[in-house]
C-alpha cells in the first residue's frame, strides 16, 4: 500500500486544500487524453501498456472503491460491473478483467468513462466540502491523488507506445513546445565529457526522513554501510550510447548478462525502443512524431540488460540503489531544473552547455536510472492489512529498483527517497543510465 508519514487531519486552515488539489489532478488525468482519437484510447498493443480508457476508468474506481463506497452514506455506484473491469490487481476485492485483456473493453464507450469520472468527482466534492471526517479520509484522499499522478506517467508512456505501433507514426503533439524552441538555441549539440564525482564512504541513512507522504516501500528509514565510490556528474547520452552502438555492442556478448544476451539476440536489438535506421541516420518515435536521435539528450528506453551492457562496455558499473540515495543526499538533488510531466516535453532534455561540471546534474527528472539493486523490503517494512496492503509488497521479487523520476513523472510526485522498481527486460519507461564507479579507499 501507500501511506503517508505523518497524521494528514483535516486542515485548519479556512479554505482547504484537498478540493483543489483533487480537481487539479483529475482534470490533468484527462488533459493528458486530450490530444487522443477515441479509437487511441483502446488500444494495448502489448500486456505492459494499458489502454488511456482504462486508466481513466481504473483511477475512477480508485476513489469510487477506497473512499466513497466507505464514507459517503448513499453514494450510488455508477455500474455495478465496473469493479469487474477496472480492478487492476487487487485479489482481496474480487475477480476482474485479466491484465492481457483490457485491450478487449470495447464497451463502456469514451463518453461512459467520461461520464464516470464526472459521477464520482461530484460525489468527492461533496465529501470533501465535509468539515467531520476523520484523519483516516485524509490519508487516503493523499494516496488516491499519488495513485492517480503515478498512472499519469503510465499514461504518457503507454500513450507513446501505442502511436508508435502505428505505420502512420502519428504525433501525439504535432509539435514542441516554444519552452522547447527557446532551449534548443542554448542547448548544446553534444553534451560535455563527463565528470567523475566522488562520494566519501561511510554510515549513512536511507529511504523516507521528511515529513508529510510517502509510499510504504520507502520505509522504514535505515543505516547503511556505503564503500567509497564514484558517480558520473549527468546522464549517459544519445551519443556516448551511439558510440557503443557502432564498436558492436549489441553484437558482443562478452558485455551482456547471459539472460540479456539470449534476449537481445531472439528480439534483434540493436538500438534502444523507438529507434530506427533510415539512409543512414538515426531517428526515434517520440511525442512529436518521428525525430532525428538528439546527442545530447539522455539515451532513454533502455532494459536494465543494456544499461548494464554499456556500463561494462565503458569499463563502469551501475549504481546501488543505496548509492544512488546517497549520493543525492550528498550533492543536495532537487526537482528544480529537471523535466517533468507538466513541461509537456515528454522528452529528457541535454543538460544546459553552462552546466556545472562539479556538480552532479539530472539526478531528479528526465529519465528512471536503473540501479544494480534488487527490489525488495527495506528493513523494519510491514505490509499494510486488507486490499491497500496488495499495493506494494506483494511485487518485491524478480525486479529492479530505479531512481529519479522521469520526463513523465508529475513533479509534485518525486522525492529522493522514491523508489519505482521494472523487471529487467522492460524498455517502455522512460529509462536511463548513469555510470558509477567502485574507488580504493586508501586513495580517497
């Protein structure tokens, strides 16, 4: 489940906060649909993408489910079959549609959905305008409104693998920002070489230390014992990954975990998702169409066993998870400067040609950088009892943590401490690399 850190009671203040938060979020699930044919919105061109409907929907049943089926006395279900079909995985609240099939959900229309999505907005107005409910409401209006941020980027990227089936290559936005213009007149061509950082051994703590939100899997904060090492000052880029790309990476097995390799060679990977070759050039499937490969953007769509390839092809390694939290501790990261979802880039963006090469840049935003840790519970971690404990807990085996936030994470979403967590093979994410190094203590 998720849960917050600290009691979230009702607010003193005159005006609450939680009905316009809760409108500014629905309203941006949908903002994000926006662009889309109703036709789009049906698609699951694969079992990880889910269809934009179905999100719309399952984010509805959310609050329909956790909070209005429970507070709100005579609260109307808008359809009785709905918990059917857009429960996504909870066993405790009954049978639903399988994962492979939502795709299949020609019924209810777009328009039934939206209508939905309307019914049970009035009703959490109504909910929310009460002045007697208890802490526990609270908590859970919190969690409804990080579960539903966190379809949000499911939402973008799905939404870019489903147009990028197409052979018409269509364009989500037909183009980019003039945010987007502006930046391309300082933005470099090609990004700096760069720079090793180093992080001092030692104790030190990790996961959840503030105060208001987090999800129960960044708890409970803990020491760890951390070697000293090194971390590279921004992403791996388009073109540091070209370069691997052209040496024969994809063709050289000696930098491969056996399992990667076996996959790479049954898919014919060659390049990262989205990529492809045309008279020579390089160019990728983005929100915008089909663009020519950017080098100094962060390389993305990435597997865990590419990242891991190119770390060793360059003589690296990727961070742990534990590494990665304290380096970002270490050199203060913050959300300020990165590309988020609200930017409307859908895109990571090259690190600015005045960057600081002492510090450590794009550690929050643009892209998931996978960490060489297993996911799993941290120590002192108690499942939550009833459906919201099926949350998080019960997929801590066979995956991968990454850390950072993406070009798809809202801002709002992200704190160091946040753990999101793919298995090994999955490129749909935005996803990326920075390179991290082992150091002799003695030299340190």
């Amino acid at each position: 489940m998720s849960q917050a850190s600290a009691s979230l009671a009702a607010p003193r203040a005159a005006v609450s906060p939680w009905p316009a938060r809760y409108r500014a979020v629905r309203a941006q699930s949908q903002a994000l649909c926006a662009p889309l044919l109703p036709e789009d919105t049906v698609v699951q061109p694969v079992i990880d993408v889910s269809p934009p409907k179905w999100h719309l929907a399952h984010t509805t049943w959310f609050w329909e489910t956790f909070l209005l089926k429970e507070y709100a006395p005579g609260y109307q279900l808008f359809h009785p079959e709905y918990a059917f079909l857009f429960n996504s995985y909870y066993n405790s609240l009954g049978s639903r549609v399988n994962r492979a099939d939502r795709g299949t959900l020609s019924r209810p229309p777009l328009a039934d959905v939206v209508a939905y999505r309307a019914h049970v907005d009035a009703a959490m107005a109504a909910l929310l305008a009460r002045t007697d409910l208890p802490p526990a409401v609270y908590e859970l209006v919190e969690l409804g409104l990080q579960h539903e941020q966190q379809h949000q980027e499911l939402l973008a990227t799905d939404i870019k693998y489903i147009l990028s089936t197409s052979p018409l290559a269509p364009a989500y936005l037909k183009s980019a920002s003039s945010a987007d213009s502006d930046d391309a007149i300082v933005s470099p061509l090609h990004a700096k070489e760069a720079a090793w950082l180093p992080v001092p051994g030692g104790i030190y703590r990790i996961g959840f230390q503030e105060e208001g939100f987090c999800f129960d899997n960044e708890l409970a904060a803990h020491d760890v014992l951390v070697a000293p090492f090194e971390l590279q000052n921004r992403l791996v880029t388009n073109a540091d990954y070209l370069a691997f790309i052209e040496t024969g990476g994809y063709r050289d097995f000696r930098y491969w975990m056996g399992e990667g390799w076996d996959l790479a060679q049954a898919e014919g990977w060659e390049a990262p998702l989205y990529w492809t070759r045309r008279d020579g050039a390089w160019y990728r499937f983005t929100h915008h169409g089909l663009q020519p490969v950017a080098p100094a953007a962060p390389v993305t769509h990435i597997s865990f066993y590419e990242a891991d390839a190119y770390a060793n092809w360059a003589g690296a390694r990727l961070p742990t998870e534990a590494e990665w939290e304290t380096a970002a501790r270490h050199f203060g990261a913050t959300p300020a400067g990165g590309t988020w979802l609200e930017s409307q880039r859908f895109d990571p963006q090259p690190l600015p040609a005045d960057a600081d090469p002492a510090q450590c840049h794009q550690l929050l935003g643009d892209c998931w950088e996978w960490t060489y840790s297993a996911y799993h519970a941290y120590p002192g971690y108690s499942r939550a009892a009833g459906a919201l404990g099926e949350y998080n807990g019960k997929f801590m085996v066979n995956q991968l943590v990454l850390r950072g936030g993406s070009c798809a994470t809202p801002e709002s979403h992200i704190r160091v401490s946040y753990r999101n967590f793919f298995h090994a093979d999955k490129r749909w994410q935005f996803t990326g690399i920075r390179l991290a190094r082992s150091v002799d203590s003695v030299n340190i």
